[in-house]
C-alpha cells in the first residue's frame, strides 16, 4: 500500500536541497534544525525525527564502511556542528569526549610542523585555563612545549585561548592573538553561539560538545571545526588511528540537543545575566566575574567579539570556608562539576584544580525560573554570612 503523501517526498526533499544550497548563511536556529537535510536519502526518509544508527559496519558500496571511521548519525550532527560554527567550507570532526579533540587538534598541527621540518610546536596557554587541555598537552611529551607568551611565536606554533576562560571568565582578544604568525586555536566551550565568527580568524574552534552543545548532562562528545581542509583530514585520519570516535547514542543525543541550541543559549544567558546582577549588588561576594557585567576587566573586547555572553559565572566568596561551603548550601543548584546544561550547578573549583583561588565558586546557569535561582543564591549566601564559622 502506498502511504499518503509518499509520492511528494522526493520533490520536498530537492527543494530543500535546493534551499539549503541557496541558503549557506542560516541563522543559528534555522540551521540547527535543517544543516543535515540534504544528505543522502535513507530507509527512514519520512521520519520527522533523524533515527540512530547503531550498526558498526556497512556492506560494500555504502556510503560507510566501519564506524571507527565514520558512521551516518555521526555524519549528520557533524553536518549540523559545522554550519553551526563555520558555515560555507568549514567541517566538523567529533571525537569521544572534548579531551580527545583537545589532543587530536595539537597532535595534528604538530606532526604538521615536524612533516615540514619545524621541529617542536610551541604552545602557549593565556593563564589558567582548563586542567585538561594542559594534561592533553603533557600526554604529548616532547612533541609540544608549553611557552608563558605568546610573543616570539612563529608560523607552526600554536596560540591555545579559551573564550571565555575557565573559570575565571577572562575573554582574550582573539582578533590581536590572529595578528601573530602562530596558528591561534579557540575553545568555545563556555559560551556556544556566541562568537559565531570565530572561524573567520582563527584556524580551528574546538568544544566539549558534553557541555553547553549537549546541553542534558546525558553525553559524552568533543568537536573541532576548521576550514583548514588539510587540518580536517589529519583530524579525521587521528580519530581512526586512535579510536577517538564516539558512539553512535552519543552523536544521537547531540543532534537532538543541537535543535534547542538557540533557545537554550538564549534563556541561560539572558538568567545568567540576571543572576550576574544580583549578586554583584548583594554585598555579599568579594567579587562575581561574568562578561555581561560593567565591572569584568575585559568588557570592552567582549562586547566586540562576543554577540552574548554565556551561561558561566564564577564568584569570589569571602573566605575559603565560604566557597567550600556555598554549593551544598544551595537548593536548586546541584553540587557538581561540569557545566551548561538544563540544570544549574555550583561547583568549589579548588577541588579539582590547585592552580585556581580557592575562594572562587564556578556557577553554571540552567534553565530555572531566574528569580527562584537568585533567592536560591542569596538565601544560602546570607545563611553563610550568619554563621561565623564562615566569614
């Protein structure tokens, strides 16, 4: 029997097709959802919603021919990731986790560098930054250097920023950083769709996709996004030779959570901001960091380059005491690390990095009612101030 309406399905699908190559510069939200449209026909073709592909091979003459080297859920979210953040030529690799695109974006440009004669990649790191990027450097060994400043790098080295930076908020002026001969290399984790011409600069955006791109505490994924076409294959090529691949629920999960991206972003930054305020007029921190505020030390440069400011905060408690004790004072923010997803959470960074003060509280604003996660904050934050245990 011949279902309703199938006999219009492939004119619907050339027409988008057609669309989608018309339409290379999508909004966000409109890309999210339609980016990986056109690709090839399947058995599933009428469903609204993308199926998940769970076989790990594929008969021969398919468009795939083992999952560790690509895989068709896969295909499509990195379709998606890649108008997302780069738009016309730009490609998307996925990775296990943000860690594994981490390693395979530095291992990449160093074999690079050694294939034409340049010896050890120099790397340099703006301040503190995330411990895993640091612990992806050291797993290199002696094929990277880890150098203070960026000043005196040279073609083939690298310029890692974080934007903004774990997690003290700080937002490096990537424009100045691209005026150096060294490859400069962006981690956008903390804000998704807020630097949405990052790939005009700068040779590759890299993201845990497990934070804001998953978005539902509920995966585990990294991404790098280039328009270096010869960057893209090495990258490609590292994750086959390493098994760096993830799985096919994972990609599933992702492309899901890419359609809400938009709106998400939208909600979190706008409460993000709102509790940003709150707390800044409170006189009960020391100090809150959030690019959307008056008062952060980079203002200027993140009102230039960034079109929001993102969903992080970190604030500055009082005493050491008062950090430690400020997430299980909370309520509707869970204890817990990571960041960017539905449900907020405060996390006493000092537990899992030396390097950063240990009065700092790293908050990650989900998508409660705005007003009902500032009465939360300034609740625990006055009983805290009570107890003398904690001034």
């Amino acid at each position: 029997m011949v279902q309703r309406g199938s006999a219009q399905r492939p004119l619907q699908r050339a027409l988008l097709q057609r669309a989608l190559r018309r339409h290379t510069t999508w909004a966000p939200a409109t890309a999210a959802v339609h980016a990986d449209a056109a690709l090839a026909a399947t058995s599933h073709d009428g469903d609204v919603a993308p199926p998940i592909g769970l076989s790990t091979t594929f008969e021969d003459g398919s468009d795939h021919v083992y999952s560790r080297i690509s895989a068709p859920t896969r295909h499509r979210c990195e379709a998606v990731l890649a108008a997302l953040e780069g738009g016309d030529g730009a490609r998307a690799v996925l990775f296990a986790s943000g860690n594994a695109a981490t390693h395979a974006v530095l291992a990449s440009l160093a074999a690079r560098n050694r294939e034409r004669g340049r010896g050890r990649t120099r790397v340099s790191i703006d301040g503190i930054g995330y411990h895993g990027t640091r612990d992806a450097i050291a797993a290199l060994g002696p094929a990277v250097e880890v150098v203070e400043s960026a000043d005196g790098l040279a073609e083939g080295d690298v310029v890692w920023l974080e934007s903004p930076r774990n997690p003290d908020l700080r937002v490096p002026d990537v424009a100045k950083a691209c005026a150096a001969p060294a490859a400069v290399v962006v981690d956008a984790t903390f804000a998704p769709l807020a630097q949405e011409k990052l790939l005009d600069h700068v040779a590759c955006v890299v993201h845990s996709a497990t934070k804001g791109l998953g978005g539902h505490s509920d995966l585990l994924g990294g991404v790098a996004v280039t328009r270096d076409a010869d960057l893209a294959d090495r990258l490609a090529w590292y994750r086959t030779a390493a098994g760096a691949a993830p799985g096919s629920l994972d990609c599933w999960l992702l492309l899901r959570s890419l359609r809400t991206l938009d709106v998400r972003v939208a909600r979190q930054g706008a409460t993000a901001q709102r509790v940003a305020e709150a707390l800044e007029v409170s006189g009960l921190l020391k100090r809150v960091l959030y690019p959307g505020l008056a008062s952060h030390p980079d203002r200027a440069v993140a009102k230039r380059q960034m079109a929001s400011f993102g969903s992080i905060l970190a604030v500055e408690c009082r005493s050491e005491a008062a950090a430690k004790a400020l997430p299980g004072a909370l309520s509707l923010f869970r204890s817990a690390t990571s960041l960017g997803g539905v449900e907020s959470l405060a996390e006493w960074r000092r537990k899992y990095d030396d390097a950063v003060s240990p009065d700092l509280v790293r908050l990650s604003i989900g998508l409660e009612d705005p007003d009902d996660l500032v009465g939360d904050l300034l609740g625990a934050l006055r009983r805290l101030e009570e107890d003398a245990a904690f001034v």
